[in-house]
C-alpha cells in the first residue's frame, strides 16, 4: 500500500506552524505555501521530476515545441506592428520550470525573425534555485542571449518600453484563501494539526476584519455564492499583476493558464471549488495528503486578472480560449501531409503534437489566454 503522507520532513515543518500559532491552527492560504514553497522540501523546492511522462503532469511545451512557436509568431507580429522601431525588446518569462518553453520561443525567433532575435534581450524570473539549473542548462544554446534575475531584482528597476511579460501556468500555483458561506457568515479554511493522528484537518472558522474580508465585500461576483459553497481568492495574483504592470512602461503581460470567468467560477455547480492536486498524472481533491510530493492548484480567475491590470493602467486586448490563440497565430499551417508509416517520424510527432494541443482532454478549452497592454 502506498503511503499517502508525503514527505515527513515538511510535515513535520508545518505541523510546528501550526503548533506555535496562537489559534493552533494556520490558514489554508499559508499551509498550500508551504507545501509548495517551503525551502528544500515543498513541492516546487525539492528535486523530484515534476513534468512529463516520468512526473505528475504535463505541460504544454512538453508535448511539443508548438506553443512556443505559436507565442513567437505572437511576438513577431507584435514587433512588426508596434514596436519595428524600438531599439531593445525585452521577453521576461515568470517561472519558466525546465526552461523548455524558452527554448521553444527563441528557437523559432531565430528561425523565423533574425532581426528580432538579435534586438532581445530574454529573462528567467525564477526562484527555485534547482528550476534555475535546469533553465541555464536547456538554454545553453542561446547563452549570452538569456539572463536570470530575482523578482525584487527585476520589479525595482526603471519601468522599460517594448517589455512582454510571459506567464505559462503560474498563476494556478500561487496559494489561495478558501472561503464559504455559513449561516450567514463568511469563514475562511484555516489547517489544524491531529497529533493522535499524524494527519492535518481542515477547519472552517469565521472571517476577521482585514484585506480579505474586506475584499470580499466588495468583489460583487462573489455575492451569487450559495450557503455552504465553496470559493477560492487568489490575492497574490492581484498583488502580482499590479506590481508586473507597474513594472512596464509599454509593452504586454501574456498569461496562460487553466480558468475562467468569476461568472463560471463561482456559479452554483461549483460547491466545491476548484482546488485539484495532482500526482502521478492522477487528479485528488485532497490537498492534505502526498504533502510536498503533489501539487495543489486552484482556477484562474481571469475577471479579477483584468481587474487587476486595469488598476494599474493596463488594458485587456484579449481574453480568448489557449485553442484560439493558438488557430489565431496560424499552428494549422504547421500541419503536413505525409504518407511515412513510422508515427515517430518528426512529421508524425509534429501533427500529434497539433492534435493534442487543440484537441486532448479539453484542456484548449480550458485553458485561457489573456493578453493585458499597457501604451504611454
């Protein structure tokens, strides 16, 4: 039998959290922080193999070098029609993993628009020291090309024209706050810890005066909520888009991820949320196992995204499905006839690769685009 409890390491690290907080118990926002962040054993801290086959899921420059491609053919047509005259182009890739996606986009910038190529200047934000690693070493063909940089490093210089800030599947990762409806009253998730056990238990206990709360009140699309369903806010995507977009003095912040609407998110099919953890390409509901060794993600609110922006001067040019970004920057093109039997020729893996970015699971549908712009 497998056993579920993860690394006992960290469940040992949050279980003393836990034990020192006044309410003997800590947020959920903060317990998903540490499983996920906390040095050297959370889940994007430690070592384990986390995408492809050999990990718990895939991403989409896993499957293929298409949405790379497919986001350099982007970057191109917004280069030709807006920026042709900027001396320096900057591409800030957030939390890029195994750094393939960046391969992928220069790769085809290379390829296709040498002139471009030559005027970027491309940036690994990351602060997994271990993700870092294997950026700079899938990135080796582009050295000279690529610099890495701490967010506080990045965030604090001058605002740059001509800036496109990338973010592929961050968003989903950053910790929420849990919040229902009960009797009347807001309550927040917070984690308490079961010694006799040895296990984490969730607790749901009434909302404080603060940001949240506060927030809360008045973010009207939560006011559909039904009694006893569950929502989650995702502050540190707000906090985070606000202080990118304060970082570009022109230029666009790109996101794909999985989510929707605050209208389809918190509609009354969604009692549970949309909290999903995921392990050995097996979806759980239960964030409270596997601690460290799975991932624990929540929906993308995407109408709080542009609100975020907005806040900051930005504007949404577009909010579309990741199907038609990618039909938009011309990936049918790339199909090819062929008449080769072997399904591992590079034509053959080439089409597959299309099919399952368009077509596999849903997950096209599901995942969005939104493209925020910010102009002098």
């Amino acid at each position: 039998m497998t056993d579920s409890t993860g690394s006992k390491e960290l469940t040992k690290v949050i279980a003393e959290r836990i034990c020192a907080s006044t309410l003997k118990a800590i947020p959920f926002r903060d317990y998903m922080e540490l499983c996920l962040y906390q040095e050297p054993f959370g889940y994007y801290r430690n070592s384990a193999i986390k995408i492809g086959k050999e990990g718990d899921f895939y991403t989409s420059s896993s499957v293929s070098p298409l949405m790379g491609e497919m986001i350099a053919s982007y970057l191109i047509k917004q280069w030709r029609a807006h920026f042709d005259q900027v001396e320096r182009i900057f591409v800030v890739e957030w939390g890029g993993g195994n750094g393939r996606l960046a391969l992928h986009v220069l790769d085809e910038l290379r390829e296709q628009e040498p002139q471009l190529y030559k005027r970027l200047a491309y940036t690994m934000i990351e602060s997994s020291s271990y993700h870092r690693g294997l950026q700079q070493e899938t990135l080796l063909a582009h050295t000279g090309k690529v610099n890495y940089l701490d967010e506080q490093d990045w965030l604090q210089a001058v605002p740059d024209q001509g800036v496109f800030v990338l973010a592929n599947e961050l968003l989903d990762a950053f910790p929420v706050h849990r919040i229902c409806l009960l009797n009347g009253l807001w309550h927040e998730s917070y984690v308490s810890w079961e010694e006799e056990q040895g296990s984490f238990k969730e607790l749901w206990l009434p909302l404080q005066e603060g940001r949240l709360l506060t927030y809360i009140s008045q973010y009207k699309p939560l006011s559909v909520l039904l009694e006893g369903q569950i929502a989650e806010i995702n502050l540190a995507a707000m906090d985070w888009i606000g202080s990118v977009a304060r970082r570009i003095g022109e230029g666009q912040l790109i996101l794909i991820d999985y989510g929707d609407t605050a209208e389809e998110l918190y509609a009354g099919h969604r009692m549970r949320g949309t909290l999903m953890c995921y392990r050995k390409h097996l979806a759980y509901d239960d964030p409270f196992i596997y601690v460290g060794e799975q991932d624990i993600t929540a929906h993308v609110n995407f109408s709080a995204c542009v609100a975020a922006g907005e806040a900051e001067g930005m504007t949404a040019l577009k909010l579309q499905t990741q199907r038609e970004f990618l039909v938009e920057q011309g990936i049918l093109e790339k199909l090819m006839n062929h008449f080769d039997p072997d399904p591992f020729s590079p034509v053959a893996k080439k089409n597959r690769g299309i099919r399952q970015l368009l077509l596999s699971d849903q997950m096209s549908e599901l995942f969005k685009v939104l493209i925020l712009t910010k102009k002098r």
